[in-house]
C-alpha cells in the first residue's frame, strides 16, 4: 500500500489547508456539536486521526475545541503546522484519559483488521470514561458502496456491521449508533430533493427486507456507515 501522490489524487491544495464549506460546517456541526460547542466555557480535547486537507480540523479550532492532528503523510503534517495545528505521529504520545473525542473520517477502511484493532485499543486508552469515537468509513454491507470502497486501491478492509460492533465489543467501547452519516441540506434544492430520497430509499429498504434479508436487513444501505461510539465509564 503506497500513499504516494495520493494528495495530488485528491485534488487537496495546500492554500486551502483548514478550510471548510458551508455545506462541511452544517455536517460537522450535526455529528460533532454534542461534543464541541464554542459557547462552552470548557475546551474539549479531540484528536483526529487522518485528517487530510483539515477541514475538519479547521471547524474544530473555530468552534472552540483543542483540535489535534494524526497523520501518516508528511505533506499533510507539514500544512497542519505551518496552519498552527498540533501534530502527532502516534496516540503513543498522548496521555491516558486525556481526550474528549477522537475522529476518523474515511480511516478505518485503509488498515488491515489486526492493526485496526490495535490502533481502537490504543483510541480506549486515551480517551477519557465517556468519551466519543466517530467514525466513518464505507458500509461494507450495501452494494452501492462498492464504487467507493472499490475507487481507492489503498482500501485494504471492508467493514459491515458485524466487523465494527465486534471490533468495538472486543476494545471496550459501547456501539451508541451506526448509521448513516447525517444528511444537512445546505441550500433550496437540497432541502427539495432530501425527502424525495429518504423515501424512495424506505421503499428500497422494505423491498430488501421482505423480499430477501428478512430480519438481517441494515439499517442502511447509504455508500457510507457513521459509528458513534463511548468508551465505558468506569464503574464505580
């Protein structure tokens, strides 16, 4: 697995390093606001692994939170700094029960299970009792993600919902929701097309269901799945 020119692939310009749109904002803001909120007096800590161009890192910093980056790639680390963001190259540095949420957007699906496994070992270990892991990667269990698990010859796993919830059994953390990613309609023509599509896809779910997976249906067939998940608080 090579990541060389992957940056060019992905079209990420460095100006534009922390940027987000409007559109990314309504997103993270859906998915991360439970967790990172700017009127807070507190600064949550949160951790993203594989951060990329760093939109997200860049609307984590804006809306109040100690924001973190962990990359493999080398230009990527260099923008992160140049910008102001705190780097790591491995969560081996952080301390123990130090982290309110940590984040991986696109990750999972480009690490082998064993060292998957290890890296939500090592995600437990810092994250504080109760604290989140998000993350999102391809729904190996819909056959309209294959474009997208399929398009990136560095995807080496796929990941349906029997993969995550055990992986996520067998390192301490509590499943709270894996679904799909939360859709915010940005304009008028979103706001319009959305709910035609959110039908049209319960229609597509209840055929599946009576017609061929019964009980064994997902919840979801959207090209991606969204994990929320807890580190268990200790008991007392």
């Amino acid at each position: 697995m090579s990541y060389d020119n992957y940056v060019e692939w992905k079209g990420w310009d460095g100006e534009n390093f922390s940027r987000y749109t409007a559109g990314e904002a309504l997103f993270y803001h859906a998915e991360f606001g439970h967790v990172v909120d700017k009127t807070s007096n507190r600064q949550p800590h949160v951790i993203e692994i594989g951060f990329g161009n760093g939109s997200l890192l860049g609307w984590l910093r804006d809306n109040g939170a100690i924001a973190t980056g962990l990359e493999v790639q080398d230009q990527l680390k260099q923008r992160a700094r140049q910008t102001g963001f705190a780097v790591i190259d491995t969560l081996a540095v952080v301390p123990d029960a130090s982290v309110d949420m940590v984040v991986a957007l696109d990750v999972f699906e480009h690490i082998r299970y064993p060292d998957l496994r290890r890296l939500c070992e090592a995600i437990h270990r810092v994250l504080k009792p109760g604290g989140h892991l998000v993350a999102r990667f391809p729904n190996g269990d819909s056959p309209f993600s294959m474009p997208f698990q399929n398009g990136d010859a560095t995807h080496v796993l796929s990941i349906g919902h029997g993969v995550i919830v055990g992986l996520m059994h067998e390192t301490g953390f509590t499943v709270d929701a894996l679904r799909a990613p939360a859709e915010v309609p940005a304009g008028l023509k979103q706001h319009v097309t959305l709910p035609i599509k959110r039908a049209m896809r319960w229609l597509f779910m209840t055929y599946v269901r009576l017609a061929f997976l019964g009980p064994a249906t997902p919840k979801t067939f959207t090209f991606n799945y969204m994990l929320a998940a807890r580190k268990r608080a200790a008991s007392s």
